[in-house]
C-alpha cells in the first residue's frame, strides 16, 4: 500500500512538472520582442532537451501549445520541422551512444530553424528577422541552461552565480513578455504575476532583491510592444513593500494596494486604467495571502538566501564539538589524577598492629641487655606481654603512663620500672606524632583527589553544554530585524539559536541609542513565542552599536532582604552571609556563624562563606564543595568551627536546596502556611569526614525563605513560637522582614545576647 502511494505521488509531481513546462510554452509562444522576434519558445524546447527532460513529452506539449497560439500553416509547417529534426538528432546520438557538445547542440539549435528561415525569406523577403531572432534564440537557450542546470540538475544547494542570477532574470523577464500580451478587457494577467513575483521576493530577499524582480518584469512591456508604463509602478510597488516589509504579510499587501489606487486613480500613470486593472492586482494580493507560511518559508530555504549563516553555523558547530573533544579530554586526565591521588593514601595500622609494634620496640630497648629476660618473656610471657599492651594502651589514651599502672608483681620482680615507663611514654609520644603526620598527608591527598574529581566532572558538564549543535533559525531572525525596524529599531543581525528544549537565546546587534528600549524584549518575545529577557548588553566591535543577548525568561526571579546586628559589647558580627547570582538560573543564598563572636569568629565564618561562593561559582557538586571547605577548615591548625546554612534556588525549575552544617532550622512561608526545613548536622572543621543535609524543596510564586543563625532562633523560648511569628508575617518586602526579625529578637531578649544575622528572600513570577 506505501509503495503504491509513493509510487501515485511520484508520478503526480512528474504530471505537474509537465504542465508547467506546457504552461511556459504557452506563454513563451506569445512573448516577442517589440512584436517581431520570437525567440523564446523554441530557446526553451532545447534547454530542456539538453537538461536531460524526455523529449517525448515536451515534443507533443511544444507541438500543441505553439498550435493553439498560432494555428496557421507556416507556422504549422516551421514547429513540426523543428521539433522532427531534433527527434531524430536526439535517437541518433542515443544510438551511435555519443555525446551531443554544447557548440555542436548550438548548430544544430540553428539548423532546425532551416524551415522556419526559409518561410521569412522565401514568402516575406524577410532576411534579418529570422537571423537576429535566431541569434536571440541561442542566447536564451544558454540562458535556460544555465538556470535549469541549477535547478532541474543539480538542485538549489548553493549560492547562484552572477551569471546565473542574469540568466534566472533573463528567463523571468521572457514569460513576462509572454504574460503582457494577455489583456482581457482590462485585466492584466502580467500585473496579477507582478503583484506575486515582488511580495513573493520581498519575503525571500532584501530590498535589492526585490527592486531588481519588479525593474525587470517592468521592462517587459517595453521589450514586448515599446510601452515603458509598467516600469514605474512596479518599482515603486517593490520600494513601498520592501519599506513596509513585517512578519505580518498583510501589511506590505495593504500598502500595495493604496499605492496602486494612488497611482491608477489619482497620478494617472498607466495609459488606460480600469477597475479590471485594479482586480489583477487585488487578485494576487490575495493568492499570495493565502499561501500557507510554512511553504513560503521552504520557498526561502530552496533559494538558500542564508548560505552565510550556514556557512557560520556550520564553522560554529565544528569548533564546538573540537572544544567539547578537548574538555573530555581534559576530563580523563583529571579523572586519572584523582585515581593516582587516592591510591597514594596509606591509612593508618589498626590497635593491635601499633601495640604488638610497641611491645617490640620496648622489648628491645628496655630487656634486650637485662638478666632476668628470659624469665620475664619464657616462662612469664604471657603477664609480661599483657603488662605491655596495658601499659601502651593507657600512653596512647591519656598521652602518657605512670608507676601506678604498673601491676605490683611487676615491680617487686623488675629493677628497670622506672626506665620502662619512660620508653613507652616517649615511643607513644613519637608514635602520635608520626600517626598525625600521616594523617594529615592522607587528608591532603585526599582533599587533592576531590578537588580533581570535581574539576573532572565540571568539565564533563561543560563538555556535554558545548556538545549540543548550535540550530539557528534564519526565518525568525528575519522576522525579528524586520520587526524591530518597523518599531524604528535598527538591528544590523540577528542570531537566534536553542539551548536545549527549555532555553532559547538571542543576540542582537542594534544601535547604541536603541539598546535600552523596552520594546525589544517585546518584539522577541512575541516572535520567539516565548517571553525574553535581556541578559547582558556589551559594545559593538563597530562604534555606535551594542550586542544584545537574551535569553528565555525563567519562570520565576527572587528579592532578598538581609539584615545583622553584632553580640552586645562587640563591634564586630562574627556572621557572614553572602547572596549571589551564581548563573543565570540559580541564585545563592549562604549564612554562616563562626564559634564564639567578635573578630575571630568573623574570620572563621568570612573564611568559610568565602568558600562556599567561589566553590559554587566554579560549579562544583553540593558535595564535594561542603566536604572539601570542611577538610580545608578540619586541617588549620586554630580550632576553625562554623555552622553553614546554605540555599541554593533554581529559579527556571522552582525548586530549591537547603544544606545544612550544624544550622538551625530554616523556614518557607507560602501563602496561608509555614514549613520547616530541618537543621542538622556537625558544623564545618569538627571533623574531617562528614555528611551534610540536603534538603529539597518546591517552590511556587509569593513564597517566602527565612534563614538565620542561631542568635535568632534561640531568641524564641521554643520553636513554635517562632513558627507561628513567621506565618503571621503580613508583609512583603523582604528587607523590612528581615529588619522586623532582627527587632523582635532583640526585644524578645531584652538586647543582642549573639550575634543575630538573617536572609528573606521573596519568590516571584516573572
């Protein structure tokens, strides 16, 4: 059944291409040249036999549209010559199996006008007639040649040449001599093509494109009878639709309109006008109105009008996936780094392995030279090794050993009790220090293999954003710059391209004293069909002009409000907090409390946040960011503790992530309720190995985020009061909240008892 479908249509559009040469036969039958040259049809028959088209089916089309034109025998007698000797040109080659050369298909062109010149000469004494309107002849056959080799042969996939722009006028120019001829009543059938070929090319083209289409079908006239009326109008209309050019078709065609009743009715311009003059012209505004816009816009792609762009696209892509190849690359080596990093740690011995070490060391240093050592380690090895390994164990518990952990059998035996406690506290102590030694070199190493692992995974990401082909949209882009300037908005380029399936973005190049004005964004937004923001706006390389980038507006933005008061008796808030834009969806709202207050708590806490910013705006994972800043901090060597409170919000997905490191409790106010979001966890440098809470959490518009520090929430005797203070918060902005916050801790309090630091953020559609 598919097969018998595809085989319908193929046969369809085989049917179709038929009728439209019989159509141009008809036409080019009539079109002259100032009434006397004829040129055209027969130029046409051989381009397409040349174009490899089957001459069975142009010869009887050719026969009968030349017939119903011109139904004399002269005529009769010249076209059935013409299209006999081609017939039997065109077998005898096929049989002898040789190639017909352009020069000698030129010849023979000319001698199948042998009838035709013999008619002229013999019957009109007519000699430069037929000469001139053979030369003329072979002109346009090449011509035809030239485009339909483009078109029927090798397909519109590139750029036209000049030569062959000329000759695609040149034959444009041809069928509109044909049309001139046909007036009915008033009703000029080349205005009906005219009104089609010039809004036709002002979608497709520029302003030259469309100048150039409406000169020439004007010359028509001109070349066909003399009459030079058509050249001024329809330039005049291709001017007026090129300047009232839009992506809404209907106003170049409105314009049209008035112009043409301007210049029939009140200028005079034509010869004769009529209202069937005006209906061919209203006729094709119509057809051309009801052409679907998605054929116009295939229209616009078969004439590959933005070979530039691809050309661009195609270079843009190329170096895209050359820099995604080197950021996995990359990866893999970092990735190897971290592994080479990890199998460096040694990790420590474990409790019986350092005793039975000890115990040796010991032995040799205290009884290697004592007499009573075999008695001591033959025959009472047993107590002797367990008087040890007690021994040892109380030195690395509590640092050191003393004669009172010595068993009084021992001492009443042993003469070397004193010299005994001394070698093991000194090899415990030595011990410790080599234990903390590795230690820290096995942390180092292993906050080194985070670090690289993060690297690695970071340019995984990138590598998998710059993967994705950059697919630009010409059509829209267009539509855009035509837009803009209808709203008096000069934009030089336009380059439209997505993201992914959520994000489209845009960069326009527009004048300088036009970049601020809102109706961009509008004029995007309506276009794109999604609603856009500016996202930056940059100078030109070319003076006077900015870069415009935009991009597919989140669904939702946020306002903060932040406010701190230091300890009573301190100058200085050992609180730091920090809200950025850490990309151009995800905000970053961060609250940390350094251990105690005053200036070193400020340095811890300053020291942390400063962390967890620059971690964040490098990209790294929740993770690996709290787990690398709480080793950083485990491995000073002050006693560096702070509680982080950190919330991370997604402003195109609405949600939002609370970590928490020894914080307490943060809150979510939506409009008639109020949810918690629990605290927990050890605060940051306690220990090095530790695992944050992460919290996710959905947010909608109005919603309300409170995070504080613990000089605030210990401010309200239990945690439903403060609770219940939140949800009957009536007001709106968030700065006068989070003043509101800090007065009412200070109130509840009777004075700032800590030092008190709070966030309100504000989540709103935009």
């Amino acid at each position: 059944m598919i097969k018998k479908s595809s085989a319908f249509n193929k046969h369809l559009l085989e049917f179709l291409k038929y009728f439209c040469f019989f159509l141009c036969f008809f036409i080019l039958s009539n079109a002259g040249i100032y009434e006397m040259f004829y040129p055209f049809a027969v130029g046409f028959l051989f381009a397409l036999i040349w174009c490899n088209q089957k001459l069975q089916y142009l010869a009887p089309l050719y026969i009968l549209a030349c017939f119903i034109n011109n139904f004399t025998v002269f005529n009769i007698v010249s076209v059935i010559f013409t299209v006999t000797l081609i017939l039997i040109i065109c077998l005898t080659h096929t049989k002898l199996k040789k190639q017909i050369k352009l020069i000698l298909f030129c010849v023979y062109f000319i001698f199948s006008q042998s009838a035709y010149i013999f008619i002229q000469i013999y019957f009109y004494s007519s000699v430069l007639v037929p000469i001139l309107t053979i030369f003329l002849g072979v002109l346009f056959m090449l011509s035809c040649i030239q485009i339909f080799q483009v078109v029927l042969v090798r397909g519109l996939v590139y750029r036209l040449n000049a030569l062959e722009i000329i000759s695609a006028l040149v034959v444009l120019c041809s069928i509109s001599c044909g049309l001139y001829t046909f007036n009915i009543y008033g009703f000029e059938v080349v205005k009906l093509f005219a009104v089609l070929a010039i809004l036709l090319s002002s979608y497709i083209f520029n302003i030259t494109g469309c100048l150039l289409v409406g000169s020439v079908i004007g010359l028509s006239g001109l070349i066909s009878s003399g009459s030079s009326e058509l050249i001024a109008p329809l330039v005049i209309w291709a001017l007026v639709i090129s300047i009232f050019k839009t992506n809404n078709r209907l106003l170049p065609v409105i314009t049209l309109l008035s112009t043409e009743i301007v210049l029939g009715y009140f200028v005079n311009i034509y010869y004769s006008y009529n209202y069937l003059s005006f209906l061919s012209v209203t006729l094709g505004c119509l057809i051309f109105l009801c052409v679907n816009s998605s054929y116009l816009n295939k229209v616009a792609d078969f004439f590959n009008v933005n070979q530039g762009n691809m050309a661009m696209r195609n270079v843009v892509n190329r170096s895209r996936e050359n820099l995604c190849k080197r950021l996995y690359d990359l990866s893999e080596v970092f990735g190897e780094m971290d592994y080479v990093f990890r199998s460096m740690i040694k990790g420590g011995m474990s409790k019986e392995q350092v005793k039975n070490l000890l115990i040796t060391d010991v032995r040799d240093k205290v009884c290697i030279d004592c007499s009573e050592k075999n008695m001591c380690h033959r025959m009472c090895s047993s107590e002797t090794s367990g008087v040890f390994e007690s021994l040892i164990a109380s030195a690395l518990e509590r640092g050191k050993t003393t004669l009172l952990d010595i068993p009084p059998y021992l001492t009443t035996r042993c003469s070397r009790v004193n010299n005994l406690v001394g070698v093991i506290n000194q090899l415990c102590s030595q011990y410790r220090q080599y234990a903390g030694v590795m230690n820290n070199m096995d942390a180092s190493r292993v906050l080194i293999a985070e670090q690289l692992f993060g690297v690695s995974q970071i340019m995984k990401n990138l590598a998998g954003e710059v993967r994705r082909n950059v697919s630009l949209d010409y059509n829209r882009e267009n539509a855009i710059i035509n837009e803009l300037s209808y709203n008096n908005i000069i934009c030089s380029d336009a380059v439209l391209y997505e993201q992914n399936v959520d994000v489209v973005s845009a960069s326009l190049v527009v004048r300088k004293e036009d970049s601020t004005k809102l109706k961009i964004p509008f004029v995007v937004s309506k276009i794109c069909k999604n609603k856009m923001i500016v996202t930056s706006q940059e100078p030109s390389i070319k003076a006077g002009w900015n870069v415009l980038s935009l991009q597919t507006a989140p669904k939702y933005d946020v306002i903060f409000g932040t406010a701190s008061c230091p300890k009573d008796g301190s100058k200085i808030s050992g609180d730091c907090y920090s809200v950025i834009r850490i990309d151009n969806d995800k905000y970053l709202l961060a609250l940390c409390d350094g251990m105690g207050s005053g200036e070193k708590a400020e340095k811890a806490s300053s020291l942390a946040i400063g962390l967890v910013e620059n971690f964040y705006k490098a990209g790294f994972d929740n993770d690996i960011i709290l787990s690398s800043i709480n080793k950083l901090l485990s491995l000073n060597k002050e006693d560096v503790f702070s509680a982080l409170d950190v919330c991370v919000v997604n402003i195109r997905q609405g949600t939002s992530d609370f970590i928490k490191m020894g914080a307490p409790n943060s809150y979510i106010k939506h409009l008639n309720t109020t949810d918690v979001v629990m605290g927990g966890a050890l605060p940051l440098g306690i220990v090095q190995d530790m695992q944050p809470i992460i919290i996710k959490q959905v947010l909608s518009a109005g919603d309300l985020l409170f995070l504080f520090t613990d000089g605030i929430s210990e401010s309200f005797a239990k945690e439903e009061d403060l609770c219940d203070y939140i949800n009957n918060l009536t007001g709106l902005n968030p700065q006068i909240l989070a003043e509101q916050f800090i007065n009412k801790a200070i109130e509840l309090n009777n004075g700032a008892r800590d030092d008190m630091t709070v966030i309100v953020a504000k989540i709103f559609d935009i």
